[in-house]
C-alpha cells in the first residue's frame, strides 16, 4: 500500500507540475503577444528628443505613424503614416522583447522646399535608427517611446486622435446663455476633420466649412484661421444660432483638451468655447 500511495502521489505531482509549466508557457506566450499588440495603433508624433532638447513637428502638420501586424506574423508590423511633405511606409521586427529592427521607410515622391521637407527628412532619417520601443501611459494618455541603440536620441507618439477622425459638436458656449448643448447623434450636427496637412474641414450644420489650423501636440496650443463656408441659408433660427457660434469659435481657439472621446476648445483664458464627441 504505502509503494502503492507513493506512485499515485509522484504521478499526481507529476501532472500537476506539467500543468504549472504548461500554464506557465501560455502565459508568457500570452504576455508576449500582449507586448507585441500594445506597439500596434493609430500614433501621431509629439518630439523628437536629443541630448535634453526636444524638437516638436512643424505647427500645422500632423505626423503619423500608423503600426499593423504584417502578414499575420505576430512580431512583424507594417508602419505607415505621413511625415511633413510625403507619405511613408516601413515594416518593423520585434528582434527579441522590445528590440526592434526598423525598415528603411519608403516615401511618394511630393516636391516641398520649406521647413516640412527639411524636418521630414530628419524624422524618416531618425525612425529608420530605431531600436527599441517602450508604450506607457503618460499625462492619463498612451504614450509610445522610440529610443535608438544607444539611448542617444528618442522619438515620442501619442495616440493619434485626429487623424481621419470626424468630432460631432456636443455643446457651444454663449455669451448670456451659458453652455448650449447640441444632439451630436443627429444626423445634421456640426463636425469638424483634422488633415494632416494643416486644413480642417468640416460641416456647420447648414454649410460645408473649411480652415487652416497650427497644431503644437506638446503643449497642446491650437489655432484655426476664419473659416470659409458655403451660402445655404439656414433653414430655422437654432440652426443659425449654431452656425454663428461655432464659426465665431473656431478662430478664437488657443488650446485643446482631450478626454477619453471628447476634445474640448479653449480660448487665450482657458475658457470653454466648444465641445465635441468622437463620431
């Protein structure tokens, strides 16, 4: 009996120590794939940081950067986005935990000779030098951290949340009413788009409105020029109030704020002057 006992308890033991490494396998197999996914998103870049000093992207251009697995390959992604003048593309390796082999980025052939041509070159020439990654959560937002082999230089992103994104108007602000809110379900309610190049876009709820915006995404400082727009007359008297606001607005606009899916403009005071919802 007791040899008996003794084999049952080996074999048990033995079962369960197979279980553990096997659990153990899956969820480092898991926590890989996790780390792996976590370089995967929508990324709009904030600086670039060298020796201290931190060099932001030209004001009014959006540069992007727009990672996804590759091939169905679980370390490979495939990086595109827009650097200034030209769109990109480049594939990325995940080499060994956060190591990573940066492609040489391939780029359409736009002509540009001002400030946009001479910093995209710098950004495409620095993420091809790329080595390892790092994502956290920085100021409550994500953050994605690119640092060379040496540590010399870093490239820092931000999730990219105005990038083919349309924002409905949620609510505007008044001078003797206070805050308005707007039905940003209805299909007729304001939105606005952000191009990477600089024009914003968008729809008053009468009209088809367009403008020029300077984005700075370290600070967060933002300004919109006086948008034109079409000359549909609106068709009721809040429908006009709404459009008068939000085009009084726009060019009064110094700051943003994001929270979760609401952006939020600021005058030079910090006061509300708009609030929109992700469509």
């Amino acid at each position: 009996m007791p040899r008996q006992y003794n084999r049952k308890f080996l074999a048990a033991m033995s079962a369960a120590l197979l279980m553990c490494l096997v659990l153990d396998g899956c969820t480092s197999t898991s926590a890989a794939r996790r780390q792996n996914t976590s370089l995967a998103g929508d990324w709009l870049f904030v600086s670039l940081i060298q020796t201290d000093a931190a060099e932001p992207a030209p004001e009014g251009t959006l540069i992007t950067l727009n990672i996804t697995p590759f091939g169905g390959q679980q370390a490979v992604f495939r990086a595109t986005g827009f650097s200034g003048v030209n769109n990109y593309a480049a594939t990325i390796t995940i080499t060994r935990g956060t190591a990573i082999q940066m492609g040489t980025p391939a780029i359409t052939m736009a002509s540009n000779d001002d400030t946009n041509a001479a910093f995209e070159n710098t950004y495409l020439a620095m993420l091809a030098q790329m080595q390892r990654y790092a994502v956290d959560v920085h100021n409550g937002e994500p953050r994605l951290v690119l640092t060379d082999s040496g540590g010399n230089f870093s490239m820092q992103f931000t999730r990219d949340i105005f990038s083919n994104t349309q924002w409905k108007l949620d609510a505007y602000m008044t001078d003797n009413r206070g805050i308005q809110s707007v039905d940003a379900r209805s299909e007729n309610a304001p939105s606005i788009s952000f191009n990477p190049g600089g024009r914003l876009t968008g729809f008053s709820g009468v009209n088809r409105i367009s403008a020029q915006y300077r984005m700075n995404t370290a600070n967060r400082t933002l300004s919109i020029s006086q948008p034109a727009a079409t000359r549909i007359a609106p068709p009721d008297e809040k429908a006009a109030d709404i459009e008068a606001h939000l085009l009084a607005a726009l060019p009064q606009t110094q700051s943003y704020q994001i929270r979760n899916d609401s952006l939020t403009f600021l005058n030079g005071d910090g006061h509300i002057l708009l609030t929109f919802t992700r469509n």
